[in-house]
C-alpha cells in the first residue's frame, strides 16, 4: 500500500488518533505535516518518529477553526512540501455532556467550530491543489456517536454529524476531478479523551476495566483507526468513496 511520493496533511496529528495515523502513513511511504494547536512539544515527537522512518516530517501551529490560521498554514505546508495528496481531518475537542437546556452556548459554538467549520476551511483551502494531482484523499474522523446521538452531548453530536453532512457533499463535488472523500467513524478509543469519558460516564478509574466488556475483549486502539485510514488513501481501495466505516467492533450487538 506504498503512499510514496504523496503527501498528507494531519489535523491534531500529534497525539493519539492523529499520531497514530501520521505515523501510519508514514510507514506506508507518505510524508507529514503534522498539525497542532497547543502540544508543540508531542506534535515535535511525532515529526521526530516520523523522520526516524526515513520521511519527511514538519509541524505546523493552527487552531483549525480560524480560516486565517488554516490559511496560513496550508500555506507553509505547500511552501515546505509543495502539494497535499491526502488531508486527514482529525483534530476535535469534547463537550461538556451537559443537557441542551444547561449548555452553554459559547461550548455549543466552540465544538460546532471546530468539528464543522475547520474542515469546512481546510477542504475549501486543499481541494484546488488537490485537484491537479493524480489523487487526492480526504478523511473525516467522525464518531460512532452520529450513530446513536446519545443525550447530553449535543455539541460533540452536532459537530459531528455537520462533519458527516460536508463529507457526503464533498464527495459527490470531487469525485469527477480524482478525490477520494470518506469518514471514519471510531466508538470509544484509548486515547487522553477516550480516558476522560470512559471515567466521567462510565466511573472507571482505568480505561481497560472495560476490556471484557468490549467487542473482541478489548477497548480499541489508536493504530486499529489509523489501520482503516491508511487502507482507505491506498490504491486498494482505488474504487471507495462516499463511506462511513464505523471502527467500533460493531457496536453493541447486545442490546
């Protein structure tokens, strides 16, 4: 599933899910710019491991939901690498799991921006150039929740499913010029929200007290999520776009 000579652009692509996925997608030959908002110091691990991989590697400052921000960094990306094959928008941020009625509407606002908006701007930014090149791929990394639309998260769930709305667009928008556009769409994950949840909803201290409760006897990982990305941006999966891979073991099948 060699990925040499493309390059990716991965939003929040420092720590868990989006480290996993820059680092996948450098083993399969992709190089990296690799994008944060405030962990400079993991976003520089993860361009250092990338690197040891014999790819190339930059991070790049950007709080996704300012146009101006993404802006300037699409940018220096295409200054640094000078084209974007595959754009990865992963970056996200939890909501508070409050009530409709008790939320407050700067947080609805702040998720919504974040989820909806940033990927709005980066694929408005990346598409131009992506349609000159032999192929572009966008992913959406979603979440189960769009499935479920549980109470007390209707941020996150809002943002979310906004996101899904601009993939399903997008996709039948770019399909004549190339762009493979597909969401990805993980239930709880082991990573530093995916812990917070599992406490504040499921009153675990440690995350794999879940395990025998979870498809496969086990909380899925980052690398199973970035395992379905690097599959989706390969010529294998040459003929798929417009879907939504639900990386949640199936669900729970019990209920």
């Amino acid at each position: 599933m060699s990925l040499a000579g493309r390059v990716a652009l991965v939003t929040g692509g420092g720590r868990g899910i989006g480290r996993a996925i820059s680092l996948a997608l450098a083993e399969d030959g992709a190089d990296v710019a690799v994008n944060y908002r405030r962990d400079e110091e993991a976003a520089h691990q993860a361009v250092a491991d990338i690197q040891a991989l014999g790819r190339r590697a930059s991070a790049y400052a950007a709080s996704i939901d300012s146009l101006d921000e993404d802006r300037a960094m699409v940018e220096a990306v295409l200054k640094d690498f000078g084209h974007i094959d595959i754009l990865v928008n992963n970056a996200g941020i939890a909501s508070r799991g409050q009530s409709v009625a008790d939320t407050d509407p700067a947080e609805m606002e702040r998720v919504v921006r974040t989820h909806a908006f940033g990927p709005h701007y980066l694929c408005k930014l990346v598409v131009p150039g992506m349609r000159e090149r032999p192929r572009g791929d966008i992913i959406f990394i979603s979440s189960a929740a769009t499935h479920s639309l549980a109470a007390n998260g209707a941020p996150y769930n809002m943002g979310k499913a906004a996101m899904e709305a601009l993939a399903q667009t997008l996709y039948k928008e770019e399909r004549p010029h190339g762009i493979h556009v597909n969401v990805v769409a993980p239930g709880l994950v082991e990573t530093d929200m995916g812990v917070r949840l599992a406490k504040a909803t499921m009153g675990v201290k440690d995350i794999h007290e879940l395990d025998r409760r979870m498809p496969f006897g086990r909380v899925c990982q980052p690398g199973d999520v970035a395992d379905v990305v690097r599959y989706l941006v390969s010529e294998r999966a040459g003929y798929l776009t417009g879907q939504r891979i639900y990386v949640d073991g199936g669900g729970n099948i019990w209920s």
